[in-house]
C-alpha cells in the first residue's frame, strides 16, 4: 500500500480572529453540528456516552479522530 503524503503548514491561531470567539450565530451553528456528532456517534457505540476528539476543517466539516466508552 503506498501512502499519499501531504506537505504539512506551520501557522499560528490568531484567536483574536476566529468566529468560535467573536460570531454567536457561527458558533450556535458550530455547537449544533458537534452535537448532532456526538449523538450519531454514541448510537454508533450502542448508547454508550463516548469520549470523542475530533477536528473542525474548511468549510466547518468536522472529522471523528477517535472515540471511547467514558468511564
């Protein structure tokens, strides 16, 4: 299997910036789609409340990184 390798970018976050902190309406939006995750990916898991990480990309597509039963 060959791997597809990607250049990495090194950048700083400028909070200062980011519409999580300053736009209610993004984050509200945000927080909705986390939620619906979250909830999909405990039925996935049978119920179970999971301790999930995740990423939010471009276009606020969020990816699952990993999941585990909370305890």
């Amino acid at each position: 299997m060959k791997l597809k390798v990607h250049q990495l970018k090194q950048f700083r976050i400028q909070y200062s910036t980011e519409p999580l902190f300053l736009n209610e309406a993004f984050r509200n939006n945000i927080f909705s789609k986390l939620r619906t995750v979250a909830l999909c990916v405990e039925k996935v898991f049978g119920g179970v409340p999971q301790d999930i990480e995740g990423v939010i990309g471009e276009n606020e597509k969020i990816y699952v990184v990993q999941s585990r039963p909370q305890i």
